[in-house]
C-alpha cells in the first residue's frame, strides 16, 4: 500500500474511543511524502485510544510486513484483523522516530488480544489479514502525529 497516493487514504477509517464515551480525536491526512495519522488522545470518560484500518490482503506466502514511518517518538500498535478470528486483534508495537523507518514485522511477533487484553487465537497467516491499521494507547495523552509512506508484504 502507498499510502503517498490520495486514492489509499480515501480507504482509510477512524475509530477512536468515543465508541465507547470518550472525547479522542484523530485525522487521516493526504501528504504527497506519506499519509498523516494524526489527533490528541484524551484520557476523559475513561478514553485513551485512537485508531485508523485499511482494508487489506496480502498473497500467500508473504513472510514479513515493511511499514515505513516517521513520526513523534510516541509507541504505537501495528495492528492486523483476519476473517478467522474477527473479534481477535493481532498486534505488534514500535517506537515513530523523528526521522524515516523502516519496521518489519514477522507473524510470531505480533500478540493476540480483544479490547486490549490478551486472548489465545488461531496463530497469524498474513494471507488471512482482512484488515491493517494503527492504534494509539497505553495512556499516552496528548498530541500526536505518525506519518505513513508506504506498507509492503514480502
């Protein structure tokens, strides 16, 4: 996915924790460098997360995921969605550098959870992903701005 074209980001969908009374807030940003993922998180009403998905398929095999990113030195969550297990997020964190990076992700790194606690789930195939996106949490108030050039399946 390259996330530098408007016609990807047209794609995208937030979902912050005002699905569950919260007051965060967030954005999807076209930029011709790469997409800005961008809001405040609020800890109000028992909030703190903000979140955007793509949809998204990968072929079979594809070993690793590339998300190329720079960002506010904040820890985000690369999260995967698959038809096998809908209510299941599998998830793995980084660190957004002020500078580009390249993170690659592999299937055992990623863990299971369902609203933010741990689950046992079908292990990870990338060919099974339906769905991708970000997450903000860990009580990690205040601004914050991830931009997102590109994500590749290798």
């Amino acid at each position: 996915m390259d996330f530098r074209m408007v016609e990807v980001v047209r794609f995208g969908r937030i979902v912050n924790d005002g699905v569950m009374g919260g007051v965060s807030q967030s954005r999807l940003r076209p930029d011709p460098e790469g997409m800005f993922f961008e809001g405040v998180v609020s800890l109000a009403n028992n909030g703190g997360f903000a979140s955007m998905r793509f949809p998204a398929s990968f072929p079979q095999p594809t070993h690793s995921l590339a998300l190329a990113v720079q960002g506010d030195g904040l820890r985000y969550k690369f999260t995967l969605r698959t038809e096998k297990a809908p209510q299941v997020v599998y998830e793995s964190d980084f660190l957004a550098a002020a500078t580009w990076q390249l993170h690659r992700f592999k299937a055992e790194e990623f863990k299971t959870t369902f609203r933010g606690r741990l689950v046992q789930a079908p292990p990870l195939s990338f060919s099974d992903v339906s769905e991708v996106g970000i997450l903000i949490a860990d009580r990690q108030e205040g601004d914050f701005r991830l931009q997102i050039r590109t994500l590749t399946a290798s």
